[in-house]
C-alpha cells in the first residue's frame, strides 16, 4: 500500500503513520500504517463515515489490509462486518471474542489471536496484551516496526503491572483519559453506570491516565495522544491540564482525540 496524500508522499522517512479517525463512546477507529500495509484498529462508526475520515486525511480505504478488534463492545464494531465484506479485509480478534462480536452474517475472513502472542501483520509486529475492562477478552496492543513502537490502550479500569510493563518504552501512546471524577460524580449519568466507568473494569480517569504516563515517560516517548474522552464527565482543556504536569523530565506532544474528526497524521520516524 502506499498512501494517497501528497502530503505523505512528500514524508518518506518515516516507519509509522497514525491517524486517529474517531476516540470515544460514541465511536472509535484508528488507522496505522508503515507506509505499505495500512491496518484500522477498531471500526466502531459506520462504514460511510470511516472511509469519509480516511478520505478527509486523504487515506484511500482500498489501501487497508485488515481490520484488528480490541474488544466486542459495540462503540469499537459497528461496522467490522460491513467493512470487511466491502473491502475484503480479514479481521483480526480474540478467540474468545469471535461469538460475542457479532460480525454480522459473512465477513471476508476471520484470523484469531491470543493475549501476549505476539504476531505479524505483512512487516508490522503486533502484540495484543489483555486489560481490566468489562469485556469478554480486551486487549490492548503494541504495533512496531523496525524499532519503532506504538501502545494502545483506550478501554481500561486499571493500570495493571502487566499493561505497564507493555506499554513501556513505546515512542507513541494512545491512551484513555476518560472522566474527570467530580464531573461523574455530580453528572447526570445514573448511579450504577457511574460505578461501572468507575469500577476496576471501567474507564480511567483523568488522574489514572497521569499517574501511569508519570511511570512510562521516557526520553524517546515523542507523542501522547488522549483518548476515550467522556463528552459529558469530562473536556480537553481539563484533560490537558492536568495531564502535562505528568511529564517533568521530558515533554512528549500531547494531543487530545476527538469523536467527532480525524486527527492529523501523526509520523515516528
Ligand atoms: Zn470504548
Ligand atoms: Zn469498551
């Protein structure tokens, strides 16, 4: 694959592209590539919209070559089966989650994985690692190339050793900062979904999300993008705020996600 932006002909140098298509509960895709295989991870608006957020960044859909699925939850697969029809893609899930995903009646082709076995997609490596969520088997993941490594983990209630020791020493981070605790507390949502986003198999709050990147900054740690955010229980002025006072010794660019745009292509070099 090569992609279609002049923009990104012009960066040749570069190992990975990212962009995010869409963060939050209304809907999540993200796009990576190395420049010659083009993954989605996660498909959770419709087909029509993902493909006009590839095309808005000037991403051709054709140049995906499979679709990886972090968890069932239906923010996250909306439209895997669609998709993978449409586009002939194979689709890259859990064992354990292959029945409760609902994929629709076809999809071109089913590829399971396994939590910490690590596999290829054509050059990029990518190791699913599994996270608190209420899911039938989250994960998040590692996706490198050629030593260069991005962490993914957008629905968690906590950080666990295992999920740090994962997502250290990763040059790009896209990870949850969901709800601001009070906003929660004091929103309009009811009593037991507030328990729920703050169970240990929830969501993670803005405090959470600073305490982990406090433990995984690094000097090579180039960009932190902010994901999952609640539109209700939290905003991206807060989340930033509290959010860079995690780095003190270097300071990665920190970006807040949306869910209603795609986000620049975002290149490690
Ligand atoms: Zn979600
Ligand atoms: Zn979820």
């Amino acid at each position: 694959m090569k992609l279609e932006l002049e923009r990104v002909r012009q960066c040749t140098d570069y190992n990975l592209a990212v962009c995010v298509l869409a963060s939050g509960s209304r809907g999540n895709a993200i796009f990576i590539s190395d420049g010659v295989t083009g993954i989605l991870l996660d498909a959770g608006l419709s087909a029509a919209e993902i493909k006009r957020r590839l095309k808005s960044r000037g991403l051709n859909p054709r140049d995906l070559d499979a679709i990886l699925l972090s968890h069932e939850h239906s923010d996250h697969v909306q439209s895997v089966g669609v998709l993978s029809r449409q586009l002939k893609l194979p689709i890259y899930l859990s064992r354990k989650i292959t029945k409760k995903a609902r994929l629709g009646k076809a999809v071109h082709e089913i590829r399971t994985f396994e939590c910490d076995v690590p596999f290829q997609i054509n050059n990029l490596s990518v190791h699913p690692f599994s996270v608190s969520h209420d899911a039938a088997d989250p994960v998040g993941f590692t996706i490198g190339q050629n030593g260069r490594r991005i962490g993914i983990a957008t629905d968690l209630g906590i950080a666990t050793p295992q999920l740090k020791a994962q997502l250290q020493d990763c040059h790009m981070l896209i990870l949850e900062a969901n709800h601001d605790p009070e906003m929660l507390m004091n929103g309009p949502y009811p009593w037991p979904l507030k328990k729920r986003i703050q169970s240990r198999r929830g969501h993670l709050s803005n405090l959470q999300s600073k305490r982990l990147l406090k433990e995984l900054q690094h000097p090579h740690l180039e960009h932190v993008v902010l994901a999952h955010l609640s539109e209700t229980n939290n905003n991206p002025q807060k989340v930033l705020d509290e959010i860079c006072g995690a780095f003190k010794r270097s300071k990665p660019r920190l970006t807040v996600a949306s869910q209603h745009r795609s986000s620049e292509i975002i290149y490690l070099k």
